[in-house]
C-alpha cells in the first residue's frame, strides 16, 4: 500500500508516518528529511536549497524529485508520502514513476488543522544542531529540556521555521492544495480526510480507520 500524507507544514505529517512506520512496517519517505539531510552534509543541491528556503521559499520541483527517486528506487515496501507530492505537477509525476513499477497511489490522507494551532505548533519547534542528528523538540511539550536528548546537541529555530517564513509557507500551500486535493479526489483509489487537531494518538486513531488498519 502506498500512501500520501496531505496537510499544512507542521499538521503533524511526519509524526503520523513514524506511528505507522513502528507499528505495520511502512517505508516512510520525507522530502523534508531528505532536504535537511543534503543542507546538513553540504552538498552542492543542499547549499542551493538551503538558500532557497531561508527565504521562505519551496524547494523546485526538480530537486524535490530528485531527491525522493533517489530515495525509492528499487524498493518494493509499502511506502508513505510525507511532504511529497506538493504540487499537481509532482503528483503526476509519482502517479507515472509507480505505474512503470505496476503501483499506484492507493489512499491518499489530508490532515486537517486550524491554520492558528499549526502555526504555534511550528514556531515553538526547535531541531538539533548537530550533523546527522536533527532530532526535533517543541517547547509546548511538557518533557521540554532545551538540550537533544538523543545526543546532547544544542536545539535552534530551523531558518524555515520563523513566523515570516511560516506565514508565506501557508499561502504557497493554500495556493497549491485545492488543485492538489481536486486531482487526488479525482484521480486517487481512496481519499479520506482526518481531523488532525487531536494528541498525535487521536489522530493517529482516525488514520488508522480512514486506511482500514
């Protein structure tokens, strides 16, 4: 089963895919973590995006592709779409690199949050510092300590994570979802909405009956 994650930036996409990835064993892909990676060990796409999204900017359509076919190619595990596709463009371009493998997208789930509680979920955000960490904290969790817990890293504000750069990343979204939304509602075998302003549990619960599990 291959799933796409749909939502505002910080709804939640990526903690929903780790409770699925844990408990049936999916494949989860992030574009997201797939940028931070090349950003963190310096490569040549990952300086250019890191410029680019210190702006409040997207990544292209180009690199995002890059990036996630590099990351699947010759799998064959159930996967979940977490961050991608973000545009109708990169959808057809999913739709037609799985079909050449004989599989499609079989459900497709939007996470559907106050635009307010998003946006203070992600402005307190703060990731690890260190190279090959990146381990992510939120100073509204009550277990909150200002220091990586994984590794002893120092915790920053991600550049993309400022209220101005927030704020111009839900309008690029809102402009882009409702044609997104319309071609998988249109297009894919299954499409379900969840309400994601829940304890990640409680939502967790609603994705696991909109997929059947």
């Amino acid at each position: 089963m291959n799933i796409v994650l749909l939502g505002f930036p910080g709804a939640g996409k990526g903690t929903q895919a780790d409770l699925l990835k844990k408990k049936y064993g999916f494949m989860h892909v992030s574009t997201g973590d797939l940028i931070r990676r090349e950003i963190a060990q310096r490569t040549p796409l990952g300086v250019k995006i890191k410029d680019i999204i210190s702006q409040g900017k997207l990544a292209s359509d180009e690199d995002t592709v890059k990036l996630l076919i590099a990351a699947i190619k010759d799998r064959d595990d159930n996967i979940i779409f977490d961050g991608f596709p973000r545009t109708t463009a990169q959808a057809e371009i999913l739709d037609k690199y799985l079909a050449e493998s004989g599989k499609k997208v079989d459900c497709v789930v939007l996470l559907s949050m106050r635009e307010s509680v998003v946006l203070e979920r992600i402005t307190s955000r703060r990731i690890c510092s260190e190279a090959g960490c990146g381990a992510i904290y939120n100073l509204l969790a009550a277990d909150f300590k200002n220091i990586c817990t994984k590794c002893g890293g120092r915790l920053v504000v991600r550049p993309d994570d400022t209220l101005e750069s927030v704020k111009h990343r839900f309008e690029v979204f809102k402009k882009e979802a409702q044609p997104l939304i319309s071609y998988y509602q249109n297009n894919a075998a299954d499409f379900k909405k969840v309400d994601g302003n829940g304890t990640p549990l409680e939502v967790f619960a609603g994705v696991q009956k909109a997929l059947g599990l």
